[in-house]
C-alpha cells in the first residue's frame, strides 16, 4: 500500500469524520436556526406519569419523554406560584427577588387608588388591533370606545434568555411571544422582542400593544379575519359568543387555535430563516382556565392532556416540514403546578379546606381597629386580596401616625387568632358519601385547628429574617419590594383561599404547586428520563450555555450538564 494511497484514505476518513460530527451549537451561526419555549399553563408535574399511556403521538409529548431529555423532579424554589412570576421565572432564570414580577395583580397607590393593576398593564401605552380589524358595525351602532390601556414588560426588572439573544447578536436575532394571556406572552419573551401577542378576551382575535408596534402586521390582521378564530368556536361546541376566553378558552380548542397562530407567526416572520439563532415563546393558556374550574383530577384534564399531545404533534410535524426539527432547540415545562379541589381531598380525610379572605380582612380591620384606634372605622387591609401576600393600606396606618413595622407585626400577632376563629369544629368523617355536604363544608370553613403555618412581614423577609431551612430559602426568593406594605400568609397545606367560580387554585410553596414537567429536544442533548432535582430556572441558563451567550442579567439556575452532547 503506497504512502499517497494512505495520505488519500486519510483525508477522506477526515471529511467523512467532519461531516458527520455534529455542528457546535451557537448563537452567531444560526445553530440552532430557532429556540421554542413552550409553556402549558398549570401542567402539574405528575400529569404525564400519569396519563403516558394515552401518550401516542410520535411527536407530541413523546418529543421529550422518548426522544428527547425529560426530567419528572422539577421544582420551583419560590413560594408565590402564580402566572405571572412563573413565567417570568422560566424566561429570565431567576425568582421573584431576582424578577421582581410577585403575582398577576397587586396594589400600586402610587398608580391606581382605584383597583389593583396587573403585572403587564402600562398606561402609557395602548393596544393594537382591538378594534382596527373587526368587521364594520351596523349603521346606528355606537363606534368603538377609546383604546384601552396597552401593555408592556415595564415591571420586569431582569433581562431573559431571549434578551441576551438579541443582545449578542445586535438585535439581528427575533424575538416573539405568543399567548391567550398578555402577561404569558410578554414576560417570558422579555423587554427586547419584537412582538408579543395575544387575544381580545371578547373575540378571540390577537392583539399587542404599541410597546411593540403602532399597527398590526398584514399577516396579523389577515389571521384575525379569516376564519380561524370562528372555526375554534365551533370547535369548542359553540355557535358563536362574546367570551372567547372563557368559554373556548377552556376547551382544546383554544390550544389548537393558539399553536396555528404560532405557525402563521414562524411562516410570516421567517424564523428560523436568518444568519443568527430565532427565539419563539409560546405559553398555552386553556389548561389553567379549565384546572382552576374543574380541577387537575377531572376527566377533562385527562381530555384536555390527550388533545394537547395530538395538537403538539402537529404543530411540531409542521416545524420539522418548515424550519427543519434538526435545527430546532425545544425547551418545555410549566408556569406552575396546582391543588386538587379542596372538597374532594376533604373527602378521603386530608385537611383540605378554604379560606374566606373577605371575612378574614373584616375582622382584621377590627383587631387593628381595636389596637390602633379604639372605635375607629378605618380599612387598614386594602380590598380584593389575594394569597400569598396581604396588603396593608399605608394612608390609613399614616392617618394615626403607625409605621410600617407597627403595622406588619400586628398583622403577623393578629392573624392565627383570626384563622382559627373562621374555624368549623365538625369535620365530616373521611367515608363521608354525601360529596355535597363535604363540599359545602369545605366551602364555608377551615377545620378549628387551622392556622396560617407561616407568617412573614415585608421587612422581616427584605432583612434576612428567616429560618435557616429549605423552606426559608423558598420564602427569600418570593420577596418583592412592589407590593408596598404586606404580609406573606401560607396556610397548611390543601389549604386555600375561597374564590367565587373556581374550585381550586394555585399560589403558595406546597409541592403540589411548585412540581412542573421540564423537557429538552434538540441535537445537542442526550435523549433519556432523568431523576436529577431540576428547576424551571435551568432552562434559560442551559440555553445560554448552548448558544454562547451570557446568562440573563439575575440567573440563578445551573447548567443541566447531564442532559447536554460533549461539545465538538
């Protein structure tokens, strides 16, 4: 065999070996072409174990759990597990105290006297598209009202990981956000995209904010006047309605509806297509509107799983015939978990029950009443309250002259005295056949023993006071300086607040809240089930790791190394 036959089988096993060896992942070579975020709104953690065997679709769920690296020990390490801070969380790779989002809505005085403010809305925008693309009214009709009040990423005080996309590439890498919700379509995207989206609760049609843009693209207004939105009605068993939210919006239709606007949004905004890497959120909204009304252990919820996974399969089939499934990075997981309806845990002898926060707030406006200014009338506790923070009215503790601390620590005195006097004495017993006495039960009062297990002033958790245990660092990472004066209250476990029209709810540290899926497809991981803790706050540092970008601005997450390709 000569010398140059060698050389020539060399070089040849060479090219071979470079063109079969996969390709560094980064963001500056389009490598992935495009990152999707996937959230489902309340997707608790076990729902997968559970309903696998329904699980069929080849690229549905089974994108992650056959092909992809799933871990089933995800936990949030915070405490306020609602919408909004979840999903800032998944975006930005950090909690509450690094985000500052704290719930989906809360007192701002020095915004609005009048009504709590969402964590999204912003006066000093509009909306786009709530009327511009709706069909002309019949003559004699009153015309449209004034805009209303727009919204924007203006409370979100860390970069996320799509952010530091657009940073590394000088903006050359697009940003979208897309959901049935404004507050899910824009925190995860973050405070650089290029566009978040979501609907008119009313009609169903998408619309964004003049953050974003003055007037929605062609391709948007196209949509929204075609017949897909009419079609989702009929879907959802509807001839036609005014509560598109409400009514479709908890049924698979509106997960349908929702992942065919997100491939009309990759088709007509070409992601996937550019010199640099694409990022796309999408946060499916229908699961929650249906869990919080019947509850994580319905047979709808087990429907709605079964949809959702032939409706994934096809919105990635179409990805994989457009952008190229070899090209796409996919990271899934949830904003948050949930309870199960507090009656039907009552029934089998947990301590599940509810908490009345109206008759709770009277009778701590009495106490304070009583210990600040005896006969006085004033409200010290601000209206519609919302677990797990208690707000407190400065102007009525400044009208006689109490300082902040005064007034948090009697709260914190106060409020176990006040749990357990909303107590019933009679618990039904465990074998207890009659559901609706348990219900009503369950719906009117605590157990007598009931208290809130942990109570944290603003300033006791702003300073550090806290226990020295897993539960304590759950508590530090759910602090939030914009909610003025408050109270963190946790009540037990399977406990909650009472609130017309749903049965259950999320919002506090118990696992059942805090326990979500997260899965990773992609080229760059190694395909398998992994029993590691993880946290939804792993994402986005992953994913900086990847693309060869800085972490976003407050990141706490680690990079999950276990479930990453050696890099070439």
């Amino acid at each position: 065999m000569t010398s140059a036959f060698l050389r020539k089988s060399l070089a040849y096993s060479l090219v071979l070996l470079f063109a079969f060896a996969p390709a560094s992942a980064d963001v500056y070579h389009a490598s992935p072409k495009l990152v999707v975020i996937l959230v489902i709104d309340q997707f608790r953690g076990d729902l997968l174990d559970r309903y696998r065997d329904d699980l069929t679709a080849p690229n549905g769920f089974n994108l992650f759990l056959k092909r992809g690296a799933y871990f089933n020990d995800c936990m949030f390490d915070y405490a306020n597990t609602k919408t909004a801070p979840g999903h800032a969380t998944i975006g930005t790779g950090a909690y509450t105290d690094g985000h500052s989002i704290g719930s989906n809505e809360w007192w701002d005085l020095s915004r609005n006297t009048d009504r709590v403010i969402s964590s999204v809305e912003d006066e000093r925008y509009r909306l786009v598209g709530t009327f511009d693309d709706l069909p002309a009214s019949p003559p004699g009709t009153p015309a449209p009202t004034a805009p209303r009040i727009g919204s924007s990423p203006r409370n979100l005080q860390a970069t996320t990981i799509g952010d530091e996309v657009r940073l590394a590439t000088g903006g050359e890498s697009r940003l979208f956000g897309i959901s049935l919700k404004d507050r899910a379509a824009i925190l995860p995207s973050g405070q650089s995209a290029n566009a978040a989206y979501w609907i008119d609760q009313a009609t169903g049609r998408f619309v964004t904010s003049t953050y974003y843009m003055p007037q929605l693209p062609p391709w948007v207004t196209g949509f929204n006047r075609g017949p897909r939105v009419h079609q989702a009605v009929k879907e959802a068993g509807l001839d036609d309605t005014t509560q598109f939210y409400n009514l479709v919006g908890r049924t698979p239709a509106a997960n349908s509806y929702e992942l065919d606007f997100a491939q009309a949004l990759i088709a007509n905004e070409h992601l996937g297509a550019g010199k640099t890497t694409d990022v796309l959120t999408v946060s499916l909204s229908a699961n929650d509107i249906v869990g919080h009304q019947l509850g994580p252990d319905s047979d709808s919820q087990r429907e709605m799983v079964q949809a959702l996974d032939r409706d994934l399969n096809r919105f990635f089939t179409s990805l994989d015939q457009s952008v190229g499934l070899q090209n796409v990075v996919i990271a899934f997981t949830a904003d948050h978990g949930i309870a199960p309806i507090p009656y039907e845990a009552a029934r089998l002898g947990i301590s599940a029950a509810t908490l009345d926060l109206a008759a709770f707030s009277e009778k701590m406006d009495a106490a304070l009443n009583a210990r600040f200014s005896p006969g006085g009338g004033a409200h010290f506790m601000l209206p519609t309250q919302e677990l797990p923070y208690m707000q407190l009215d400065p102007r009525a503790f400044a009208k006689i002259n109490v300082s902040e601390q005064a007034a948090e620590d009697a709260f914190q005195q106060l409020a176990p005295g006040i749990v357990r006097s909303l107590g019933s004495p009679d618990l039904p017993p465990a074998n207890n056949s009659t559901q609706e006495a348990t219900r009503q039960y369950a719906e009117s009062r605590l157990p007598a023993d009931a208290t809130a297990v942990f109570l944290r002033t603003r300033l006791q958790i702003a300073s550090g006071e806290l226990p020295p245990t897993e539960f304590g660092r759950i508590i530090a990472h759910s602090y939030t300086g914009k909610l003025g004066w408050y109270v963190m209250m946790v009540p037990q476990a399977y406990q909650m607040e009472l609130l017309n029209g749903i049965q259950t709810t999320h919002f506090s540290p118990w696992s059942y809240d805090r326990h979500v899926p997260l899965g990773f497809f992609g080229a760059q991981f190694v395909p398998g089930i992994y029993r590691q803790p993880a946290a939804p706050v792993d994402i986005a540092v992953t994913l900086a790791s990847l693309l060869g970008v800085n972490h976003p601005s407050a990141a706490v997450g680690r990079v999950l190394l276990e479930a990453l390709k050696p890099a070439p």
